[in-house]
C-alpha cells in the first residue's frame, strides 16, 4: 500500500509539474492576437504569380526593348543567373541610364552590369541645333493665338489709354488752368490704364509673378530713372512748377540770368525766348526756376536813369532846373512817379548828375526814350550855357585860400585840341535815327512767329480756348 501511494504521489507531482510548465510555455490570448496581428501586417516583396523566368527569355525581352527605343547601336544583353550584361552604344547619358533602370526593375533580375558607352557627338553634327530649331518653331507656332490675342488687347489697353486721358483733360479744363498740368496728370491715367492692359497680357500668358513685377517694379522704375535722368526729371518738375506759379506769360520782357529777351515758349524741357537782337535763346526749365528773374512786363512802368556831367563853374540847381523842364516836357516821361535829378559824386572834372525818369514800357522802347532824354538834355544844357567838360580837364583847388577867394585852375591837357562849337541841337521828341519812341515787342513777337523754333512740342503759355 505504501508503494503504492508513493507511486500515486509522484504521478500527480509530475502532472503538476507539467500542468505549469504548459501554462508558462503557452501564451496569453491577447498577446497571441496582437503577435499575429504584427506578422499580418508585413506583405512579402514580391509574390510569383510564375515560375521563375529562364535568363534566356529576360534576355530576349531587354533585347527587343532596347532595340524598339531607336536610342542605342547595336545593344546586346546577356544573362547569366539573374545577372544582366549590357553593352553597345547610347546617344547620351540619360539613354544609358534608362537601360539600366529597366533592366533592374524586370522580375527574376538579381544584378545589372551596365556596360553601355556614350556617343561622342561629332564636331559637325548640327542635329542638336536642327532638333533645337524646331522645337522653338514648335513653341512659335503653338504661341501664335496668344500673341495674336496680346496683341489685340494691347492694342485696345492703348485706345482706352487714350480715351481716358481725353476725359480727363476735358474734365479738368474749367477746373485746372494750367495746360501743362492738365497733360501731365491726364498722361497718368492713361499710363495708368495701359498697365491695365500690359497686366492682362501677363495674366493671360500665365505669368503673373512678372505681371506682379512689372506693376510693383513701376515706381523703382521710376526712381532709378529719375536717378540717372535727374537733368530731364529737373527740367520737366520745373515746367510743371513754372505752369503752375505763371512767373511770365507768352510775350513778356525777361531777364533770365543777365539774358534779356522775350518769352515765345514753353515747353517740357526749356523756355525759348527771343532776345532784344533777333536771336532765340534756350534756357533750361531747371535754370529758370532757380535763378533771379526780372519781368519787366508784369509792372509796364520802369525806371531808366543816366549820369550827366556839368563843369565846377556851372550852378548845379541851375542844371537842375534845365534837366527837369526836358523830362517834364518829354511825352515818353511818366509824371507820376515823378522824375530826379539828383547830384550823384564829384569826378576829376565834373560834377556828375544822376537823371532818373519813369515810362511805360508797353507803350514805349526804353532805350528809344533813354537816347531822346538824353539828347533833349545835352540841347537843354547848350541852350542854358551850362559847360559839359570832359575827362581831359582836370580841375585843381589852391591849398590855403578862403573859401570866399577860391578860384579853381583848370589844367587843360597838352594834347587837347579845341573843341568844336556846339551845334544846334534838334528840339524834336524823335529822331529819324530813333525811329520813333514805340515799343518794339510787336516787331520781335512778329518776327518769333515767323521764326523756326528749335525746340519742338506743346507750348504750355498759350491761352486755352474755353469756348471749345
């Protein structure tokens, strides 16, 4: 019995035993799941839907490939357990390239050796150039309808242009008056609509980036070329700015830089005037808005003066009174502002006067009415016995004489001859030789009409035409 037992006790000792063992070795359900979940999950590079293919077959297929393509001389292939040789000849380097990507990617190929060699192209072969000709031709031809379509809206972005710029001017003909600055800003809108139209032909040609470029770039285009045109961009604000502030108007008497003349135009980049002897100046718009300038035409009065000298022994108040009575009586002198005559310094041998008198310089020439005035002067002097000596005497006061006793000598020069007796001068206001005493601005007006400018455009002073 006790055998027995013993025998009973060991069985079920290694029954357990066996038991754990079983469950140690066997895994948890989950983890059985998500193992076999894992191993589902990696597909098998390739699956043979075939036996494997003989290397002769793989040969012929490259082959054939190859030779269809037209890019290789005299390819050849050979295959030896999955290896592949190939040989020959390609036109370039892409063509050698493809082989042997298609040779590796066929099925049952373990390994490629690419033995191919490139074509040296000849020194003489324009087939490059031939293929490259036609395919811009190509290009060409397939760009035809777009260009054509460019063109056409080009053409009608110019019109609009156009058409705006006109309303824009019409627009602001009773608002502005200033015919230059009505071009300019009229000229912007236009501007501004053709880029409309150049943005357009961008969009349509799928090039928008540039389209964006060419529209943002304007204003850098316009600062570089206001840079490197600073003359030009000068000359055309100035011609602005001049239209605007009206310093002269068409005709009018100038001094521009010690150039006098009068104004016959202006223009974007200069005014021309004509000077008092018949020549056409032109001044740079620039120069003009920045120097000193004299209209002597906005103020029709001016001030001419000229210097008399009359002998020490002469009364000066007596000279005096016989210069007053020529410019009181002279019809070219204004009364009002009324004419001087004023003592000016002493010269070596005369006491100098200074005659100032005023005139209307529309009515009358200045240098017509200076030249009588002092004609009329020197007659007046002659007829009152007042002595105009010239340089040549020199007057020399004794040293310690009274005043009351003072009897200046009067050197005479060695080499002066006698002078001539004084002639009778005429009593007329207008020689011949002076031709009258009107203003001669009609004379040159005329003659600068007729005259061929040489600065060609707009002339921004001449009055507009409202009744248009």
């Amino acid at each position: 019995m006790t055998f027995l037992f013993q025998k009973i006790a060991l069985f079920l000792i290694f029954a357990v035993c066996s038991t754990g063992s079983v469950f140690a070795q066997s895994p948890v359900p989950g983890e059985v799941q998500e193992k076999d979940k894992k191993e589902s999950l990696q597909a098998p590079e390739k699956v043979e839907a075939k036996p494997t293919t003989r290397d002769d077959e793989i040969q012929k297929r490259l082959e054939d490939i190859l030779n269809s393509t037209g890019w290789f001389v005299s390819p050849q292939v050979k295959v030896n357990n999955g290896v592949v040789f190939l040989s020959g000849e390609a036109k370039t380097e892409e063509y050698k390239k493809w082989a042997g990507s298609l040779s590796r990617n066929t099925r049952d190929v373990t390994a490629v050796v690419n033995k191919i060699e490139v074509m040296e192209p000849s020194i003489w072969d324009y087939q490059i150039a031939v293929d490259g000709l036609k395919k811009q031709w190509v290009n060409l031809l397939r760009a035809i309808p777009s260009m054509v379509l460019g063109i056409i809206i080009l053409v009608c972005a110019w019109g609009i242009a156009k058409l705006v710029a006109t309303v824009i001017r019409r627009l602001l003909r009773n608002r502005l008056n200033k015919a230059l600055l009505e071009d300019v800003i009229a000229r912007a809108f236009g501007f501004l609509a053709f880029l409309i139209g150049v943005y357009v032909v961008f969009e349509m040609a799928d090039l928008t980036n540039l389209a964006l470029t060419v529209m943002g770039g304007t204003g850098l285009l316009g600062i570089i070329l206001g840079i490197a045109f600073r003359d030009i961009t000068e000359n055309f604000l100035a011609s602005v700015l001049l239209s605007i502030h009206n310093p002269f108007r068409n005709g009018d008497l100038v001094e521009i830089e010690g150039i006098t003349g009068y104004v016959q135009r202006l223009t974007i980049r200069v005014t021309v005037l004509m000077s008092l002897d018949g020549s056409l100046i032109q001044i740079p718009n620039s120069t003009v808005y920045k120097s000193n300038l004299r209209n002597f035409s906005s103020n029709p009065n001016r001030r001419e003066e000229f210097v008399v000298g009359i002998g020490y022994e002469d009364v000066i108040s007596d000279a005096q009174e016989v210069a007053m009575k020529v410019l009181q009586s002279h019809p070219a002198v204004l009364k009002t502002p009324e004419p001087w005559v004023l003592v000016d310094n002493f010269g070596k041998s005369t006491v100098n006067l200074k005659v100032y008198f005023w005139l209307d310089g529309k009515e009358h020439s200045w240098l017509k009415v200076r030249s009588s005035v002092i004609r009329l002067v020197k007659r007046g002097f002659q007829l009152g016995g007042i002595s105009m000596p010239d340089e040549a005497r020199e007057i020399v006061f004794p040293k310690g004489v009274p005043l009351s006793q003072l009897e200046p000598k009067i050197m005479e020069s060695k080499d002066r001859t006698a002078p001539n007796e004084p002639g009778d001068e005429s009593k007329e206001v207008a020689t011949n030789a002076e031709s009258g005493l009107q203003s001669e601005a009609k004379e040159i007006k005329k003659q600068g009409s007729q005259a061929d400018l040489p600065e060609a455009g707009k002339d921004f002073l001449k009055e507009k035409n409202h009744s248009k």
